[in-house]
C-alpha cells in the first residue's frame, strides 16, 4: 500500500497541474476575453479555484511522494 | 453513561445545537432573500455595474473567502482561551449582523452607504459562521464519552439542514401573513430582525454552560498550544493531516452536501423552471425527511466506523447523480407530457413598465398551455420598447427579449421529486453525519479547533459554496452552445446541456473518494484525548 501512496503522489501532482491548465488556460483566459458577466467566473477560477485546488493537490501529492502517508505498522 | 450525565450531555448538545442552527439560520436567509435584496441594496439601471459587482461580493465572498478566514481566527482564540468564550463571540457576531442587516435603509434613502454595509456585515456573518461551527462540534466531541462522540456530534451535524428549513419555514409565514406588497415594502426585514430574538435565547442558555473538561483540563496542565496557527500549519507534521482532511474527507463532503441541498433546489427553480413556492415546498419536505439520518449515520460511525460510512456516501452519489438529474428534469419536461390542446391560450398585450426608461411601454407576449396530467405550462415573452420600436441590443444587434417559463407541476410529479431530493439527502447524511466526529479525533486538543475548522470551511465554503454558481455556468455554457449549433443548422453538441453542471461535484467527489479510501487508514479515535 505504501508504494501505491507514493506513486500516487506523482498523479496527485499531475492532476495539480492539470486544474491549473484547464482552468486558467482553458476556462479563465477564454472568460476573461469574453468579458461581461463571464468575468466573474473567471476571477473564481484564477483567485479561488485554480490556487486553492493546484496547491493542495500539489503539496499532497508532494508529501505522498516523500512517504509522509505511509503506514508505519 | 449514568440517567444524570446522559441528561446533562443532551443539555450541552441542545444549547450547542440551537445556537448553531441559529447561525446557519441568519447565514441562509440572506441566500434565501437573494432577489428581494438585491431589488433594495443592488438595483439595477444605468451605472448599475458597481452595485452588480458589490451584489456578486456580498453573496461570494461571504460564504467562500471569508469563512476559512473566521476558521482561523476564531479557531486560533478557541485554542488559545476556549472553546466557550470564542463560541459566545461568534453567536453575537452572528446575530449582530444579521439583525443590522434587517435595519439598514433601502439604496434609495441612503444611497451607495446601503449595498456597502449589507457587503461589510455580510463578512462579518461570513466570519462568524467560519469560527462557529468548529467551536461547537469541538466542544460537544469534547463532552462526550469516545464510544459515542459520532452520535453526540450528529445532532450538531443536523443544525446546518435545520438552520435551512427553519428559514424557509420562516420566510414562508411572513409571506403567508403579509400581502405580497407589504412583504417587498418591509416584510422581508422580518427574518432578520427575528433573529435577535433566537440569538438572546441562544446567548441566555449558553451563558450558563461550562468550558469543555478536556480542554480545562488541558489548560490546568500548561498543555494549551501558544501559537495554535505556527503548530496547525507550520509544522509539517500536523499540515499533512490537514490536507488529509481537505482532500480525503472534507472536499468531497462539502461538494455532496451543497449538490443535494442547493444545487438541487437551484436545479429545479432555474433549469426546470417550476414555481418558486413548489420549490420551496418540495425542499422542505425532502429535507425534513432526510435530517433524522445524520443522527442515525452518526450513531451507526460509532459502531462500524466513520470512515466507510463517508467512503460509501460519496461513491453512491458519483455514480447516482447523473440518473437522478435525468430523472428530475424529465418529470417537469413537458415534451413529455400530453397537451390538451383547445385549452391553450395566447395574449399579446402592451404592458407599462416604471423600469422602462424607454417610453415605459413594454410588449409581452403570453403563452399558457395546459396538459393531461394537470401539469401547466407559462411562457411569457416581454420585449423592450424603445420610442415605439423593439430595442436592439447593443452586443449582438438582435431584438431584446425576455423570456420567463413557467411549470406548475402536479401533485404527483411534486412528490417524485421530494423523493429525489430525499434520496440525495441520504447521500448528504452519509457523508456529513460522521465527520464531526471524524475531523475532532484527527486532531490533538491543543490545536484542534484551529486545525479541524480550516479544512471543514474550505471544502464546504470554497469547494461546495461555489459549486451552484460553477454548476450553473457548466449549463448555461452548453445550453449556449446548442443554440449556436442549432443556429448554425449543425446537431446538438452536448446530448443533455442540463447534465454538465454536475461534472463538478463528480469529479471533487472522485478525487475525494480515492484519497479518502487508499490514505485515510479508518482508524477513529486516532488521538488519545
């Protein structure tokens, strides 16, 4: 269980990194140059969502990779 | 437990409860009165950018960016003096506001001064509701034998539903009671100003309460934490368990629990387009419903552990949500009903409207249809009038129309769809019902306010808080790109538009659920208090 924890770590990261593509690249940038009301989205993804899922999910990952999680029974 | 512990425990988690659901009470009418205040603090017209803008803030930033910020606050002075002192603080801040709220004069008497102190005090709710509920569930879990703290700290769990249908009861009376002029003149500031009454009752009992006896008793030893944020979050040790929380616990039940109550109501209001009063009906009872099982999955974490209780709660709504919300939107579908046709009616009429700074003429257009199965149908067209013409919007150069539909549905279509709401209510108990009890025993007392109510308030204020306004725009964003297809003469893009939305809670759920199964290790009680 414990090597699955940590390779899983690398997919955590991975999927940081994803949510931030898709949410800034993807959504955030085509929102904001659409302007309007799709402005508020926008902001919601790039200030709130984006750092907020990216970092945990990064760190976490990070921490899985370096066996923080692993059991140590 | 003895008759007179057990008597004296239930006294604590009833003063400890109702002052919860009070906040979650003054916390919702102001979601609940959404429309009716922005018409007083936010009104639109010319220039109304501004007040849009602070309107989006006041109901945003309230229940998303603000809360985990009154987590850490209020969780680091409950740390630090105590779990009671800081419990009583966020009550009265609470209460505070939301009476002040109900005092402040319309935008039209005191200008701009208006929307920006319904923005200041709707933070402050915001942070009470942040340092609130960490408080109690810390303090009753404190109270409470081991064997027994997923039962205790469930009724704590059932005050957020309470504090909702409490205020839709409560707005449902003064409707009741007032004419539909005087609840929009001042009949809304009722709910509001009822609170005070409930906070002073609430402040009365709790007055009398005692400081928890694990943490008094920590005190007493020199055990309390002196930096309760540098050892939540500085220290690598403890921050990997809060991560733990967010990701593996917390993110997926803040996304299950807000799908259920509010994107299922925001779901059967703005893309089925049923009648606000039969929404509010059916969510009364689909809530009133669910609530007794956050006491039964509580007890029952006790007994099997809270774990796959909240593992199984999240996995059924992944794979349920998208039938469910096929099934809910076809029962108020009318190309699925028969339509008695020679009782249908149209009326195109020409209607003043003190809006219309154009002429004050509007052009409405009214359709009714009524169906075999008692289901009616209204659909109402109402065009702009600019010097007698249909004004041309500026963006896209077509006619600008307002289309409001309208489905009344039938007794039983209302029925099948509280028992869809029930059943996602069993998801919400599932994954809510324990974690109370779950997040106290993952952190030591000394820092267990500050280090439990962080992730509880961002899983549910930022990852579920947001999720009706993601899920709605995931909709609106394909149903949009229908229309260009169907303009274009090309085949729809997305098969059912009316589904995107719950990618969301899907795919947080998902993620929530691997952690949750492969890293939490389903031992309860992992801190020896």
């Amino acid at each position: 269980m414990n090597a699955i924890k940590r390779i899983l770590g690398i997919v955590w990261i991975l999927i940081g990194l994803v949510a931030v593509y898709y949410l800034i690249v993807n959504q955030a940038i085509m929102l904001w140059n659409k302007g309007g009301e799709n402005v508020i989205p926008a902001i919601i993804y790039t200030v709130i969502l984006c750092p907020m899922i990216a970092g945990a999910l990064g760190t976490f990952g990070l921490y899985s990779l370096q066996g923080e999680f692993d059991d140590k029974d | 437990m003895s008759e007179s512990k057990k008597s004296s425990m239930f006294s604590i988690i009833g003063a400890s409860s109702v002052g919860t659901m009070i906040e979650w009470y003054d916390f919702y009418i102001f979601g609940s009165l959404a429309t009716i205040i922005s018409t007083k603090f936010f009104p639109a017209g010319p220039g109304s950018e501004t007040l849009s803008f602070l309107s989006t803030l006041a109901t945003f930033a309230a229940g998303f960016v603000v809360r985990p910020f009154g987590a850490l606050f209020f969780g680091r002075l409950g740390d630090l003096i105590g779990r009671k002192y800081t419990f009583m603080v966020t009550l009265l801040l609470m209460g505070g506001a939301t009476f002040t709220i109900g005092c402040i004069p319309a935008y039209e008497t005191i200008g701009v001064a208006a929307p920006l102190l319904v923005l200041l005090l709707r933070l402050l709710q915001g942070l009470a509701l942040g340092g609130e509920y960490g408080g109690a569930a810390t303090y009753v879990a404190e109270h409470s034998p081991t064997n027994e703290r997923g039962y205790m700290t469930s009724w704590i769990q059932i005050t957020a539903t309470a504090g909702l249908i409490v205020s839709l009861i409560v707005i449902a009376l003064t409707k009741t009671v007032l004419s539909k002029e005087d609840f929009d003149a001042f009949g809304w500031r009722i709910p509001f100003l009822a609170s005070i009454f409930m906070v002073g009752i609430s402040y009365i009992i709790r007055r009398n309460m005692h400081e928890s006896p694990l943490f008094s008793k920590a005190k007493a030893d020199g055990k309390t934490s002196t930096n309760p944020l540098k050892e939540s979050f500085g220290n690598k040790l403890n921050f990997k368990y809060v991560l733990l929380a967010l990701l593996g616990v917390t993110m997926g039940q803040g996304v299950v629990w807000y799908t259920g109550q509010f994107y299922a109501m925001s779901f059967i209001e703005k893309i089925m387009n049923v009648p606000k009063e039969q929404v509010d009906n059916i969510m009364i009872w689909g809530l009133c419903l669910g609530t007794p099982f956050f006491v039964v999955f509580g007890w029952l974490s006790d007994r099997i552990g809270r774990k796959w209780i909240m593992m199984a709660g999240m996995l059924v709504a992944i794979l349920s949500y998208r039938t469910i919300y096929t099934k809910m939107y076809e029962t108020a579908d009318i190309k699925n009903k028969t339509e008695i046709v020679e009782k249908a009616t149209s009326v195109a009429e020409l209607k003043e409207n003190a809006k219309n700074k154009n002429g004050g003429v509007d052009s409405v257009y009214t359709v009714t249809k009524v169906f075999t199965d008692g289901t009616t149908y209204k659909e109402v067209k109402t065009k702009t009038l600019k010097n007698g013409a249909v004004e041309i919007s500026d963006k896209d150069g077509k006619p600008v129309i307002e289309t409001k539909k309208t489905v009344t549905i039938n007794d039983t279509d209302k029925w099948t769809l509280t028992w869809l709401v029930f059943i996602q209510m069993l998801f919400v108990t599932m994954v809510y019902g324990p974690v109370a009890a779950f997040l106290v025993e993952m952190f030591p007392i000394k820092i267990r306010y500050t280090s439990m109510s962080l992730p509880y308030h961002i899983g549910n204020g930022i990852f579920g808080g947001l999720l009706p306004a993601i899920a709605t725009f995931l909709v609106s964003n394909a149903t949009k790109l229908n229309t260009v297809a169907a303009e274009a003469g090309l085949p729809k893009v997305v098969e059912k538009p009316y589904l995107e939305g719950l990618w969301y809670p899907i795919i947080l759920a998902g993620i929530c659920f691997v952690i949750g199964t492969i890293y939490l290790d389903g031992k309860d009680n992992k801190v020896n208090d």
